[in-house]
C-alpha cells in the first residue's frame, strides 16, 4: 500500500492475556518504529528495526514487551500479560536510510486492557 | 540525552491569521533533524516540516516553515494562513544524526484550535 498499515485498529482485552500488534511498512523502508502514546501525552520509543535486526531495543518497558520483524518487511509487537498501564495507542512508522530519515507513521493501533 | 521542550499547551487562532509554535531543544551532538508532526484528532501523526542542524536556510513546506535559532536552540514552527483544518496537535521531535542512533524524541505537544 501508499502508507504505513496498522492492524487491528482497536483491541480490548482483558487483562493477563497476551496481544499482538501488526505493522506493515511503507514499501522499500528498510527502518520500521514503533511508539506508544499514553493518553494526552507524547510519543515514548519502543524499538527500531533496521531490516530484521533490532539495533535500539532500549525503549521496551518490560520483558513482558517484544518485537520481531521478518523479510525486512511486516513487524509484530508482542505484549504477554497485559496490565492495564499497557492500554495506550501503539504507533508504527517507517522510514528510508538517508541524510533525514523522516519516519511516516500509521494510524495506530489504540489499545484497552480491561 | 536529547529533550524536547514545547511550552504552550494550547493555542488559538483566528482563520487566515499566522501562528507561531514554540520548540526549543537540548542535546549534545552535533548533527541532529528537527521535525514537526500534526497529530488531528483521527490519531495519525502527519509529517510537516523537517530541519537538519547544518542546513544554511529556515525550511519551507507550503504555509509551514520553521524558525530555526541554533544558536538558541529553538525550533519554531509557523503556520501562515491558518485554516479551519490546522486544527490539531503539533509536536515538535528531533533526532540524533550522530552514530546509529535514529529514534525520534518528541515534546509533549501543543493543542492548536483554530477559530473564525
């Protein structure tokens, strides 16, 4: 597609189950994000991707949190347990190798741990 | 460690007047981007404008440039003509340019509300 795709768009769960979260890339970005934006807050990193390694994982909140990517391409966010501090928008962007690096996100994926 | 600092919560302005955002920023290194993201209320953060740290001249994109003050290290976002549309939240993020760094630091936003 022409952006960065997020899915599911919403997820509640309850709490203690796991989730994961999809994220697929602009077409041709080697470096993939992701964020997570508490609410009325700003963005707090979570990991970066360059191809299928993970260069920057220093952003994940807990061991409970884990990411993978595959074929330098779709990334799935893992959370196991989920507390309900986990509830949040998570964003994905993606972005080119170059002198500015400017990451496009997607329309994120908000979710509710019951 | 880098910090944004973006100091107006909320801001208004009337239709078809500018409006200047305030970013200032901390950091260390010496090659870093400057961005600035409108969040609508939708969710999704939308690129602006990007400023690189050796760039001679203020960036331009459409009705947004930014007013870029290294030495004081700010970087200030006008908005000219404002529309109905600009209604939104702004934040300002920077990124380190230096070694393999390459996530974005972002402010805590200002909430822009544009009136007629």
């Amino acid at each position: 597609g022409a952006g960065v795709s997020q899915s599911p768009s919403n997820k509640v769960t309850e709490k203690g189950k796991d989730v994961e979260l999809r994220c697929d890339p602009i077409s041709g970005h080697t470096a993939l994000y992701w964020y997570r934006q508490s609410l009325g807050q700003g963005l707090e990193f979570l990991i970066y991707f360059q191809g299928n390694s993970a260069p920057d994982k220093s952003g994940l909140p807990s061991d409970r949190f884990s990411a993978e990517r595959t074929g330098g391409s779709v990334s799935t966010l893992t959370i196991q347990r989920t507390q309900q501090e986990d509830s949040a928008v998570y964003l994905c962007a993606s972005s080119l190798r170059d002198t500015k690096n400017i990451q496009y996100f997607g329309a994120g994926t908000r979710l509710s741990v019951l | 460690a880098q910090k944004i600092t973006q100091t107006q919560p909320g801001m208004f302005v009337q239709e078809k007047e500018a409006v200047t955002l305030d970013c200032t920023y901390d950091t260390s290194d010496p090659s870093y981007g400057l961005f600035w993201y409108k969040q609508p209320s939708s969710g999704e953060m939308i690129f602006l404008i990007y400023q690189g740290s050796y760039d001679q001249q203020n960036a331009t994109e459409g009705r947004y440039s930014l007013n870029f003050q290294k030495a004081r290290k700010s970087a200030n976002l006008v908005i000219s003509a404002s529309q109905l549309g600009d209604s939104a939240m702004y934040f300002c993020a920077m990124r380190s340019r230096t070694g393999t760094a390459s996530k974005l630091t972002f402010g805590t936003g200002t909430r822009l509300q544009v009136t007629l």
